[in-house]
C-alpha cells in the first residue's frame, strides 16, 4: 500500500481520536483550572471518580472492539497481506467500516436493541433537553463538546462530567420578596428563565426519538444514514451562538412539557422492545430475562460497551438525583421510585419522568398520604 492510500486509510480513527482529544481537552479546561475545582465539595469528587471510572472501563470495550475487528478480518479474508504491521492495520481500516460495525453489533439480537435502545432515547431526549436547558441556564460553556464526548466515547462518561460542571457551578437561588401572606420569606425559589425551551431545541429532540424509533434492520443500506442523522440532531442544539437561537420566543414550548413528550415516546418504544424481549424467551421469567441480557450484553466487545455505558448512566442519573450538585442534602425519598422505573423501563424513561416532576409527584402524595393517616394510640 503507497503512503498516500495509507494515509488515508489511517485518517478516519486519527479524526476519531483527534475529536475525542478535542472534547475531553475543552470540557477539562473548563472544568479543572476554577478555584472551586480544587476546594470542591465531596459531591464534586463523586462525580470526577464517575466519570473517570466510566472512561476508563467503556473505553476498554472500545480498545478491545477494535482488537477484536482487526483479528476477525483477519480470520475472514482468504489471502495473505504482505507488508509491514502498519501495512496490515492500513488494509484493514481500508475494508472496514468501523463505526457502522459497531452498531450493527449493537442492534443485533432483540435483547441488544433492548440495550442500545435504552441508551439512546436517553441520550437523544431527556438528556439532550437536561444538558442544553440546564446548561445555557447555569452558563455552562461548550456545551457542544459533552455531546461529543457522549457520541464518541460514552453517554455516561459525558454526563457524570456534566454533573461535575454543574457541582461546581451550583445556581444561586433568588429570595422571594416579603409578602403579607408569605408563611416563610426566606423560601427561594429558582430562576425563570428555564420554564420554555426555544424550537431549536425541541424539534431536533423530538426528530431524534422518531429516528431511534424508526431504526432500519442493520442490513439495511439506510442504517447507516439512520446511525449519522441520530448523531447529527443530538449534536445540533448543542451548538454556541450565533449557530444557536431561542427565536421565535413566541413558539418556545414549555420545558416539562417536553420532558411529559418524552416521557411518553420513551414509554411507547421501551414497552415495544420489551415485550419483544420478554416474548422470544422460551421460559417467561425475570431471571430467564436477565440471564438472556447479560448473555447479550457481552456477545460482543461493542455490545458491551453500549451496555455498560447504559448501566454506568442510569448510576450516574440516579446518583444525580438523590445529591444533586450538593448544595441540598440528599433526596433518598424518591430513590425507590427511581430505581424502579429505571429497572423495569430503563434511564430513557425515569430520567424524563424525574425531570417532569412525574416521581416527585407520586412521592408527594405517598407522603401525604401517609401523613393522613391516624395515628393507632
């Protein structure tokens, strides 16, 4: 092979690495040179341990994905290439496309659409939502290169850094002024500019879940393409200004009105894949379910990425929600509830229900019924 066709052949995974680089070196510069990074609260480290250890492991499955494609190519071809060891990796990237051999691994068998399903209307919905709204709320910058971080190395990696950015950044709440009627005026309450989301935020929230609910079989010629659009309209709310825009105002939708959409297409997929799942066991059963999951979750170093990934995310999400960025104590209440819903739907579905105030609310009335109740003297 001539220099220039192994150039080429080694550009793809040198722009994958260079992309990765670029991320984790814009999100860190952010992060680690601020004074509350060096004196941050335990919260803070939790998270930087997260997201280290969620790096480090699904970034092992990556390594060992691409180990294990160069040696089945090997395996499969019926000639002998001739040449140097960077001749033999050059050929091998020339013949192989990587990245959509990756996801069909990740699509193949009904319980890795089960996995992978999971991890992407989170990450295609009520995380994109969470990180844009919250993020240009509390001045988060460049939020664009979470997004890259979660694309190409791993949602969960992402997003317990995002978690990080937001310990470290905690919002100041406002006082409510005094009124005659106020019970408690030193209650707060948090800002408004965070009740709507602009159309460029929910339009390409809203077409990535029809996306993902529309994947074509991995032997389709459109899966690919299906694969890159995903990517591309997770990616596109991310952008900075001036490529991003809150106009028209006069169209912007309500944020938890979003999260209820979500909430509900995430309840309409998950349930789809899971009774396929549960339909093409021989023995109905939860342990024939989670034997049959944990079989699909390492048939294949790429399918356990994705799997891992989701298991490293949906911890990450509920560690989230029970400390927060840590400037309130720990909401163990809704725990339950929380993991609930993640283990019998998945993170796509307890995180937007959580952001709808959806758990909060079926705790609260538990609560008060619970207080209603006479006490037995």
């Amino acid at each position: 092979m001539d220099p220039l066709q192994q150039a080429i052949a080694f550009s793809g995974p040198a722009f994958y690495f260079l992309f990765i680089f670029l991320g984790f070196y814009v999100v860190l510069s952010d992060i680690i040179p601020s004074a509350s990074f060096r004196k941050s609260s335990p919260v803070a480290k939790v998270y930087g341990c997260l997201a280290f250890a969620s790096f480090l492991h699904t970034f092992a499955w990556i390594i060992l994905d691409l180990k294990w494609s160069y040696e089945n190519f090997y395996n499969s071809v019926n000639y002998t290439v001739v040449g140097s060891q960077m001749d033999k990796i050059a050929h091998w990237l020339d013949r192989t496309a990587l990245f959509k051999e990756a996801w069909m691994h990740g699509y193949d068998g009904i319980f890795n659409h089960w996995w992978l399903e999971n991890l992407c209307i989170f990450a295609a919905g009520a995380w994109t939502v969470f990180l844009v709204s919250e993020g240009r709320r509390k001045k988060i910058p460049h939020l664009w290169a979470y997004m890259i971080i979660a694309e190409l190395v791993a949602v969960s990696t992402a997003s317990c850094l995002f978690y990080l950015a937001l310990s470290l950044q905690a919002i100041k709440l406002k006082p409510i002024p005094h009124k005659k009627n106020d019970d408690d005026i030193n209650a707060v309450l948090p800002p408004e500019d965070d009740a709507t989301v602009p159309l460029m935020l929910t339009i390409p929230v809203l077409l990535a879940l029809f996306t993902v609910s529309i994947r074509p079989d991995p032997s389709s010629p459109d899966f690919l393409l299906n694969i890159i659009v995903l990517h591309v309209l997770c990616l596109v709310p991310t952008l900075p200004a001036p490529l991003w825009t809150t106009r028209p105002s006069a169209l912007n939708v309500p944020v938890l009105t979003v999260y209820f959409a979500i909430t509900a297409m995430a309840f309409v997929l998950r349930l789809q894949s899971t009774m396929a799942a549960v339909s093409s066991l021989d023995t109905v059963g939860i342990v024939e379910f989670v034997q049959e999951a944990a079989n699909a979750m390492h048939s294949h170093p790429a399918m356990a990425t994705f799997a891992w990934d989701t298991i490293w995310t949906t911890a990450a999400w509920c560690i989230w929600n029970v400390i927060g960025d840590g400037t309130e104590g720990p909401n163990l209440q809704s725990l339950i509830p929380l993991l609930s819903f993640s283990a019998g739907f998945g993170v796509s579905m307890s995180a937007p229900m959580t952001l709808g105030n959806v758990i909060e609310e079926l705790t609260s009335k538990e609560e008060t019924k619970f207080q209603g109740q006479p006490v037995d003297n």
